[in-house]
C-alpha cells in the first residue's frame, strides 16, 4: 500500500510562471490536507479538501492560491505568478475520513514537494 | 497568532540521555495533542499523541507530558539515539476539525 505520493519533489519556477503541485492520497482516503512549511519552521494549514469540495481554505492566501481534489486524479495545488515568497516545501496529508474522533492515526504525510522560486 | 509554541528551537544531548521538548498553547478548544518527528527531505511522521482526558502517555521510549491546567505538553525521548537525530514538532486541533495547528520545531542532536 504505497503512502502519501506527492510529485515533483522538487520544482523550480521563475517569477510569474504558474506551479502546479499534485497530491494522490493513500488508498482508501478521500479527504486531502495541504500544508506549506516554510525554512527553520513549522508546518501551517492551508486548506482541507474532500473529492470535489473544499471543505476548509481558511489557511490559503486569499490571490494566487487555489486547490482542487477531482472525482477522478490527484489533487492539485496551484499557485499562479509565483514570488520569491513562495519558496518553500508544501506537504499534502490524507485521511480516511474525517478524524475528529479519538485519533488521527489515520492522518499520513507525503514526503513533500520543494518549490524554488528564481 | 501562533497558537502553539515549542521550545527549544534545537537541542543537543549525549547519547543515552533524555531530551525534553515542551509546548504551549493557547486556544482551549484544541483537545488533540500529536508529536511529530521529520527527517530532512522527509514529511512528518506521527510519533505519539495524547487527549486531555490523561496526564502522561508513554510509548517505547518516548513519553508525552500533559498539563490541562497550565495549557503545556512535553515529549521526553529516553535513552536517546543517534537514530532519533531529526526535527520534533508538537501540534494541536480540535475534536471537531482536522487541521493541525504545529509548534515551530525543535532540531534534536544526539551525539554518539
């Protein structure tokens, strides 16, 4: 049962191109989280998504940022005319279902995809 | 507003010692508490996690620390290993959402 893919790894993009990030959940999860980590800190919330609702975006930059999780395909994160700002690693999580009972062991990361803006 | 802080920001201990990491929070609807552990190039990984309803949850050789009154959780590592060298982060959510809300991270060295 592979885990949390996320690809690229790594992207590098110059300033005001568009990045696209892809998230595909563990088998038999249907509710995606993404995250942004920036250097030397902690990982913070941007959105929570199930197949074809966004549940909760309140952690997303409110121009440029948007995020989708289709019937079908992976989840994408997408962030339009990319500053320097944007530099950071993003990671996307998923769950089975929705994990506010006695525990989020079923919450798993992806490696992450480490996004360069030059 | 960071709701969560984490203290140390790193740490350095001696093979076979402990290391102590402590956390605060601030919103008292959070009643999840989860510790992380990150390897560079790597995502977070769950570690242990405790609710309020206990004091003290221990697995292996880690053990989590909780103090409702005082709003405060610790990780202990015991009998520390170069293995356990990597980033440590506490978090925090309510019972009713999912979104984690992280501590700043703690960098932990063990030294052989």
């Amino acid at each position: 049962n592979a885990g949390v893919m996320q690809n690229p790894r790594h992207l590098v993009r110059r300033r005001g191109q568009e990045a696209r990030l892809r998230c595909s959940p563990m088998k038999g999860h249907s509710h995606v989280y993404w995250y942004r980590q920036l250097p030397e800190e902690g990982l913070k919330f941007m959105v929570y998504l199930q197949k074809e609702n966004i549940i909760d975006e309140s952690g997303m930059p409110k121009e440029r940022f948007s995020a989708e999780f289709p019937k079908e395909g992976p989840s994408i994160l997408r962030i339009q005319q990319v500053v320097r700002g944007d530099s950071a690693a993003y990671f996307c999580a998923s769950s089975p279902r929705r994990t506010g009972g006695p525990s989020n062991y079923g919450y798993t990361f992806g490696s992450g995809t480490r996004l360069t803006v030059v | 507003q960071q709701q969560v802080k984490q203290s140390p920001q790193s740490l350095i201990v001696q093979k076979g010692g402990i290391s102590i990491i402590n956390c605060a929070y601030e919103n008292t609807a959070f009643d999840y508490f989860p510790w992380y552990q990150q390897f560079p190039g790597k995502g977070p990984a769950l570690l242990i996690a405790i609710r309020p309803d206990v004091s003290e949850k221990k697995e292996g050789r880690f053990t989590i620390s909780f103090n409702k009154s005082a709003k405060q959780f610790s990780l202990h590592i015991m009998d520390s290993q170069p293995g356990d060298s990597a980033t440590y982060f506490c978090a925090a959510s309510k019972a009713a959402g999912n979104k984690l809300t992280f501590g700043g991270g703690t960098r932990v060295l063990v030294k052989p």
